[in-house]
C-alpha cells in the first residue's frame, strides 16, 4: 500500500531485486513484475470499483532509485496525478489491506 496514496488502495509493486530504473529490468523480472501487477490490479478493481472501471499504471522512477509501479483504482485521469497524493493514517492502510485480502479470499 502506498503511504502517500493519490486514491484508496493505491499499492505499489516493487520488485525484490534492486533495480534502478524500471526498463533497466531483464526481461524475465519485467514480465513477472506485469503479470504481478495484473493479478493485484484485478484484486483493486473488484475490491474499490474505480467509476472508470480501470486501475491506472503508473511507472514515475523520480520518487525513489529502486524500480516499481504504482496502481491506482481510478475514477478519472486526474486520480493519477502525483500532486493528489496525501497522507493517510496507518489505521486507513490497514482498513484497505483488510479489503483486498477479503477479496482475495473469495
């Protein structure tokens, strides 16, 4: 879960091995990191049905030096815009990974 999430259940996919830069990646790490992500975007968009029906991907890379995606449930364009991002207490992020392992469990 994000710490400074632009949406509800905005989650970032980080992969394991440090890489710099998202296309620095070798090509098996970019694919399981998409596939990854596909799984846990379907988890978003059953768990906070975004009104667009979509879960944006984001690939930044300025924020931190360790490659990772960022998926947004989204309503609209402008829920991927970084200027939204906000704090939100530990109580809220726990709240929302309760609601994706619950969908991940039916």
């Amino acid at each position: 879960m994000s710490i400074g999430p632009h949406k509800s259940g905005h989650t970032l996919v980080i992969p394991k091995t440090h890489v710099d830069n998202f296309f620095e990646m070798d090509e098996n790490l970019l694919s399981q990191i998409l596939l990854f992500s596909k799984n846990i975007a379907d988890t978003l968009k059953k768990t906070f049905q975004p009104k667009s029906g979509k879960v944006g991907l984001v690939v930044a890379g300025l924020e931190i030096p360790h490659a990772h995606l960022h998926l947004v449930p989204m309503d609209e364009l402008s829920d991927l815009d970084f200027k939204m991002a906000k704090e939100v207490s530990q109580k809220e992020l726990a709240e929302n990974l309760e609601k994706i392992k619950a969908v991940l469990i039916d």
